[in-house]
C-alpha cells in the first residue's frame, strides 16, 4: 500500500511553502515529533485548501516544526494518504471517512483504513449548485436531462456524492471531475452548464465567478431534501441569504461535517499541541475562512465513529468534554 500511495504518485500537487520557524509553544516533551508535516488538503480555488493550509500554517507557527498543506484530490485520497503514512495530517468529510474505515472507500476498496483518528471538528460542508444567468437553468428542477455538470475531483466529497444525489433524485446528466478553479473557468467558458460543489460557506470559487459574470444560485425542495437524508449520510442545512452577494433568498440543501484526521502512530503530545493550537485560537481560524466559526470544542459530538487520537482525547477531557470509551483510538 505504500506505493499504492506514494507521494511520488503526487508527483504533479503543488506543495504550500511553510512559515518560518516560530517560537515554540508551551514547553511538551516532544519525543518523536517528526521534523516536519504535511496536511492533506484538496484542489486549489476549495475551502479545503484555503481552511487546510491555513491551520498548517498556523500550527507550524506555534510548535516551531516545519510543516504545510498539500493539494490532493479530497477526502477520498486524504483518508488513503493518512493510513498509508504518506501524510501525517488530512482532513475528511464523514461520509468518505466512514466508507474508508469500512474498507469501501473508492480509491482502495477491500482496505479498512485503520489508523485514521481524529483530531478535530472543523465545519459543515454544505451542497450547493451553481449556473449561469444566461444558461436559463435557475432551479434544480430546470436542469436539463444530458446537461454538463462539473462536480470536482474524483476523490472529493462533491466528486463522490453529487453523482449519487442526481441518481437518487432521477437527474441524467454528464459528470465532469475537475478541480475547483478548473470548474470555474470552465462554467465561465460554457463548458458546463452547472456547477455542483460541496463546502465550506463561502466557497472560494462561487464567489470568483460571481464577481465576473451574473450567475444563479439555487437549492433543493423539500422533498428532495427529504430523499437525500434518507438515502445519503447528510443532514438538512439551510444556505442563508447574503452567504453571496447574489443569493438572495435562503436555499434548502444538506450538508456533512469535516473533521481533521491524523495517522495513528503520531505522537500522543505532537497531537496534543496541533488540537491546542487550533482549538485556541479560533480567532485566527475565522481569519483563515469563515466556516471555521464551527471549528470550537463543543462539535466534538458530531463525531460519532471514527476513533480520536489520544492527544486530542487528552486535550479534549482536560477542557471539559468527555469523549466515550468506545471512541479513545
């Protein structure tokens, strides 16, 4: 599995550069911290890759070790990425983490990922479409059967999941994968007639588009709402006007949370100082991006399977939020 996975296969991401060393935070023994980390992101123009690179950044400021966010194709490839040991850190949405600890993610079927733990909770992501004004498309009910929609990376959460909502709610269209900036520009150029992502509000991309050209925004129904929580694990969520310029009224969608993941094996007190200086500082997370607002203490529960690290189940109960038994990776 480890060549399955290797970074050489990343050989064509970028690699974020790192800030320079700061002081170290609050004195830990740091027996076996690794001398540097990487976090797995998604593709650029995403909330992903601005919310992850950001609390890398973040992070190798406060404990004094070199470390970075790294562009990949989504949770899908984080998941696989973090089991391997090709990453240290990643982040998942809990949809692809529980088919990954189950042994039915899409990028290694059969392979229980077993050394995934969390850290963290970060946000909700939430669904959304997006077209043009002129394409005339302004409801997900008025998308054509055949249309062109970009739906992200194959390893992603929208990649994974919008395909099996248009089925659940009987859309034929064409699926197009491609990265966030991709899709925008491809939205822009006529390329695809929708653009379906699943996020942290608000995504990047959206508003790059909404700026050069008038576009639509739209949600679901309620009974579509009602058969994708059903059959999908997500949850109702509504997308508030003015989380764009342009949305003017409230969208009913649905959405699935985001949690930080580490490789198993990482030290007790490297995890116990990465959690401490994101949980501590969500002033600077909200800096970073908005959605990170969900990013505190409290949102520990929205886990409710995948196994915690034992540096985030210290940081946790010290502060007063008692992770069960069952959980303590």
């Amino acid at each position: 599995m480890q060549q399955l996975f290797s970074r050489k296969v990343l050989a064509a991401f970028a690699v974020l550069g790192t800030l320079g060393l700061a002081a170290p935070a609050a004195a830990e023994d740091r027996s076996g911290w690794p001398d540097s980390f990487t976090v797995g992101t998604a593709s650029q123009g995403g909330t992903y890759f601005v919310y992850g690179s950001g609390w890398a950044n973040l992070v190798s400021e406060a404990l004094g070790v070199n470390g970075g966010g790294e562009v990949t194709g989504g949770p899908v490839q984080n998941a696989a990425l973090v089991q391997s040991g090709d990453l240290e850190l990643g982040m998942v949405t809990m949809g692809p983490a529980y088919d990954a600890l189950n042994g039915k993610s899409a990028l290694a079927p059969g392979l229980k990922h077993d050394k995934l733990r969390a850290i963290f909770p970060m946000y909700k992501t939430a669904f959304h479409m997006m077209t043009l004004k002129s394409s005339g498309i302004d409801s997900f009910e008025a998308i054509p059967d055949g249309a062109v929609v970009g739906v992200g990376p194959a390893g992603g959460t929208p990649g994974t999941y919008w395909p099996r909502f248009f089925e659940a709610l009987g859309k034929k269209v064409e699926v197009r994968h491609a990265g966030a900036a991709d899709l925008a520009g491809q939205l822009q150029d006529g390329l695809i007639d929708v653009y379906a992502w699943a996020a942290g509000l608000p995504f990047p991309a959206y508003s790059q588009v909404e700026a050069q050209a008038e576009v639509n925004f739209f949600g679901f129904t309620e009974a579509q709402v009602a058969t994708l929580t059903g059959g999908q694990p997500v949850s109702a969520f509504t997308i508030p006007a003015g989380t764009y310029p342009s949305l003017k009224t409230d969208n009913a969608s649905v959405s699935m949370w985001n949690f930080a993941v580490a490789h198993a094996d990482l030290p007790e007190s490297f995890v116990y100082a990465i959690v401490d200086a994101v949980m501590s500082q969500n002033d600077k997370m909200v800096e970073i991006h908005k959605a990170a607002v969900e990013t505190v203490p409290e949102n520990f529960d929205k886990n409710s399977f995948l196994p915690w690290h034992p540096g985030a189940v210290r940081w946790f109960r010290e502060k007063g939020f008692e992770i069960p038994a069952d959980l303590h990776g």
